[in-house]
C-alpha cells in the first residue's frame, strides 16, 4: 500500500513560480507512473503532466506545456512540478498519482491534494 503526500502549494502572484512535491510512503512502484492533476471548484479534475518509470518518458497538457516541468527521484519516493509563470487560471487544488499506467489512463493511488492560488 502507498500513500502520497502532496506539499509545496500557496498563493502567488501571476508570473511567479512555485514547486509541489509529492512524497510516497510504503513501497512505490518504480517500474509505473507518477503524475499530477488539477481540479478547480465546480469544474472536472483536468490531467497535467506524468512521467514514466525506466525511460523517463514525459507527457504534458496544452495548458501547461512550457511552463510546467515534471520529475521524479525513485530512491526518495518523490514526484516534483516545477510550475513557472503561473496564471490566475491555474488557481486550483493540485493532485499526484502514482502506480500508474498513463496509457492505459490507470491511477492506482491518489494523493489528498495541495491548494495552489495565484493572484492577479
């Protein structure tokens, strides 16, 4: 059994930056993915970035492409996002996955989320 714990979130001004974590406790699978989701109030989870295990693989949504970074330390158990020139529409609660097969579109854990909120 793995639980992730997401950290990092805040408020910050449009423009700014700002780096979430999503540490792993028990034994994490490194041979499946880690990635992240957003769901702002009202709206439906939207998937953002994920990154595979051996080949270092990534994949990255329009609406962050370029601005978002994702990367993971197996030996720590960790998923990072590097969120750059962030935009008031990226206000929203922030979510890692992990023993994941993106292909497939299977997460099997989720973490509880961090608040991200950045102001005009």
């Amino acid at each position: 059994e793995v639980q992730l714990v997401e950290s990092g979130g805040g408020l910050v001004r449009a423009g700014g930056s700002l780096r979430l974590s999503c540490a792993a406790s028990g034994t994490n699978r490194g041979d499946r993915a880690m990635g992240w989701f957003r769901q702002a109030p009202g709206k439906e989870r939207e998937e953002l970035s994920c990154i595979g295990s051996s080949d270092g693989s990534t994949y990255y949504a329009d609406s962050v492409k370029g601005r978002f970074t994702i990367s993971r330390d197996n030996a720590k158990n960790t998923a990072y996002l590097q969120m750059n020139s962030l935009k008031p529409e990226d206000t929203a609660v922030y979510y890692c996955h992990a023993g994941s097969r993106w292909l497939t579109r299977e997460y099997e854990y989720w973490g509880q989320g961090t608040q991200v909120t950045v102001s005009s």
